[in-house]
C-alpha cells in the first residue's frame, strides 16, 4: 500500500466515524421531532433510499411517492431511538426495502413479509467501527465488485433474494428449478461474498 | 439444526425471506441463547445493508425532499405572501369596521328617535296632568255643586288604603315667612298623626300627596294647618279644610 492509498483510506475512515457520530446528533433531534433533523437524514440518505425503491419497484412516481413513505415512517418512529449513537443508514434502508418489497408484493397479490433484526419495528442499535463502515464508499464498490465476480446463477438467486424479496421456495418457482438447486446457489452465493466481504464482519 | 446449519440462513433470515419451516427453525436455533450467531446477527444486518446500498445511484428529483419536509413541517404563513395579503386583509378590517360603525350609528340613532319619542310622550302627559292640576288647584275652579265663593279655602281629599292620601286646595291663605302648610290624619280617638309637609304655589293652589297604607277604616278626619318651617308633631294653629273620613 503506497502513502497516498494510505492517506486515502484514513481520510475515508475519518469521515465515516464522524458520518456516524453525526447519525447519533440526528436520532436525538429527530427524536425531539425536529423538522430540520429529517431534512439532513434526507441529505444523507435520500439519494441512496430512492435509488434502492427505484432498482426494487422499477417505476420513477412510485419511487418518489415510497421514498416520502419511508422517511415519514423514519419519523413516525424516530421517539423509539435507544441509541445517541448509531447509523441510521441499515435501518433506514431496511425500512425502504420493506416499502418497496410491500408494493411489489401488493401488485402480485403476494402476502407481506418483513426482515428482522433491524426490522423498522425495532430502533437502530448502536454498531461498531467495522459496522459504521458500511455505507463507506470503498466498502460499496468492494460489495459491487464482489457481485459481478459471482457466477450467473448465484447472482441471480442474490437479486431475487435481496432485491425482489423471494423466498427460496419462490425463487424455485420463478426459474423452474429444483428448490435443492436454489438453496445451493443461494448458501455458495453467500459463503463467496462473505469471504470477499470479510472485512465488514471481522 | 446446527449452529453452523442456522448461521448459513442467517442472511435470509434478517432479510425476513426464508422459508416458514427454515424461519421456525432458525428462531427455535436462537432462543437457545447461542452467542455466536447473537453477535452474527448484527453482523448480517450490516452485511445486507452493504449489498442493498451497492445499487446503482440515481439523483431523486428536488421536489421528493421538499415532499418529505413539507409532510412533517407544520404550515407556516410565507412571509413572501405577507405584503400581499396585508392590504387585503387591512380594507377588509376597515370595511369590517365600517360597516360596524355604519351599525351602530343606525342602532344608536333609532334608539335616539326611540327615546325621543318616549319624551313626547310623557312630555304629553305631564303637560296633560299638569294642565288639569292646575286647572283643580285654581282658585277659580270649584265642585259644580258648591257655592261660587272664590276667596275661601278650599280642598278636595282622596284617599286609598294602599297608596295613601291626595289633596288638591285652592285659595290657601299666603304663608308667613318660615311656615308651611301640613297635612294631618285624624284617627278615631287619637291625637292626629302629620300626613307630610307642602307649600302652595303663589295663587294659593297646592296638589300634596302623602304616600302610604292608610287604616282607613279608623280615620276619622283629614286636615292641613300652618306649622313652622321644620313641621310639628301635632297641629299649634286652628285645622283648616277639616273634612271628615266617611265610614265604610
């Protein structure tokens, strides 16, 4: 690693930790339900939020129209914060995903389901160092590199899993395969993201 | 399931797409309290955060944030829009105002046309009873049926049990300075008892009313005498106009 690489990475590091800390300031105002607190979650998510709504619902209007949902229901939710510090990005993504995925759901006459863990009916728990890293630009190209590098079929099973929001077994029915194939896929897919991704986790 | 089965799922099972059976059993995995995939689970949650922010970014529209703002801002008046509304809302008070105004002024000036009406009238009345007082008290006036004698004191006495006595007398000699003329209720048996103090008008015409219950059925008499200025507690000159109470 060359000096300028070096700088690089601990300037990137320095502005993820205070993107952080600047979460916790933002859970307690917009905790005291402050107009302007949602404002700067928005300048700090917003982008990304649409973005995601936009990949999982395909469709411009409705995009805008569940981005506003999500960050109301940030808000709505936002006098449940435990934590002063803690990202909100996982959270407020989860949230958006689960908009999202309920839309898509709604138009297939599928029933809803929701994540855990950091579902929105759980507020944002406070993550550690490597945790606050991953909205880190450099960690988000590593996880789009690592995407590309799997095979076709596991990629796929990865789409519809995070970005469709499909059930093994419905993923099995979608592509006419075995259920015992997705599920192979699906575990290979993961061990080999884990492992280029092992620096979030570790 | 194994420790090492579950944590295969774990990602699924934060995304909430596993399967009914898988879910159960990961669920069933964690309540036995394994650390191991406790400390994982925040893991995961992070891991598929990172893969759901590696989609492509697309710039939203400006008009999304102004959306999300303006749902959780209370409306507040522009202060753009201030001077525009200002002159408006300041002639609609003024019209407001004057139309109050024009109200109360119409109000005020048919209650004055009330009240002055009211005056007439009694202005009318008094006019009328004054007329007819003065017409009783005048000397010249006397009861068809008594004799034409006009320098005599004369007096006419009503009484009500209720409301008292009234006398209307003409021709009441001149008072001496410092006397007055009082009126006197004479019960059966008793020493008279002072019916109020007057002064007639300078042709000798009075109308005196002392008000009151009256027990009429024990008075005997009605009579006025002259008496110092103060009144007194029973008669010191000769009654006049002594009239007797007819028993009922």
């Amino acid at each position: 690693m060359n000096w300028s690489t070096k700088i690089f990475f601990v300037v990137a590091m320095a502005a993820a930790v205070l993107r952080a800390a600047g979460d916790g300031d933002l859970v307690a105002r917009l905790r005291r339900r402050d107009p302007e607190a949602l404002g700067e979650l928005y300048d700090r998510y917003g982008r990304l939020i649409y973005s995601l709504i936009l990949r999982i619902v395909a469709n411009q209007a409705i995009a805008e129209e569940l981005v506003q949902e999500s960050f109301l229901r940030v808000w709505n939710r936002s006098e449940g914060f435990q934590e002063e510090r803690g990202s909100l990005g996982p959270w407020v993504l989860t949230i958006a995903r689960n908009q999202a995925l309920d839309y898509v759901r709604s138009l297939e006459g599928r029933s809803s389901k929701r994540s855990v863990s950091v579902d929105d009916t759980e507020p944002p728990v406070a993550m550690n160092a490597a945790e606050e890293r991953i909205l880190d630009g450099i960690q988000l190209k590593k996880v789009r590199v690592a995407i590309e590098r799997l095979s076709a079929n596991h990629r796929l099973v990865i789409e519809m899993a995070y970005f469709e929001g499909l059930s093994q077994t419905e993923m099995a029915e979608r592509i006419s395969q075995p259920l015992g194939t997705i599920k192979t896929w699906t575990r290979m897919a993961l061990k080999s993201l884990r492992e280029e991704l092992g620096a979030v986790a570790s | 399931m194994t420790h090492d089965e579950a944590r295969e799922l774990l990602e699924l099972y934060q995304l909430g797409v596993l399967d009914e059976a898988d879910r159960r059993e990961v669920e069933e995995h964690l309540k036995t309290g394994c650390e191991d995939c406790r400390k994982a689970l925040a893991e995961v949650a992070a891991f598929n955060a990172s893969i759901l922010a590696s989609v492509p970014l697309v710039e939203p529209p400006p008009r999304v944030r102004d959306r999300v703002l303006a749902a959780v801002t209370p409306p507040k008046p522009r202060p753009k829009a201030q001077p525009h509304y200002l002159p408006w809302m300041a002639m609609a008070a003024a019209l407001a105002l004057a139309v109050w105004l024009g109200n109360e002024a119409r109000l005020k000036n048919e209650q004055l046309i009330v009240a002055r009406r009211q005056v007439e009238t009694v202005t009318t009345e008094r006019d009328r009873l004054n007329s007819a007082l003065t017409f009783l008290s005048a000397p010249e006036t006397r009861p068809v049926g008594a004799k034409e004698d006009i320098a005599k004191p004369r007096g006419l006495y009503f009484v009500n049990p209720q409301s008292g006595i009234l006398l209307i007398a003409t021709n009441l000699p001149v008072l001496p300075a410092g006397r007055t003329y009082q009126m006197w209720l004479i019960p059966k048996g008793q020493a008279p008892v002072s019916a109020g103090l007057f002064k007639p008008d300078v042709r000798g015409g009075a109308v005196h009313i002392q008000p009151g219950a009256v027990d009429v059925a024990n008075a005997a008499a009605v009579a006025i005498s002259v008496e110092p200025e103060a009144g007194s507690t029973a008669p010191t000159t000769t009654p006049l106009l002594v009239t007797p109470v007819a028993g009922i």
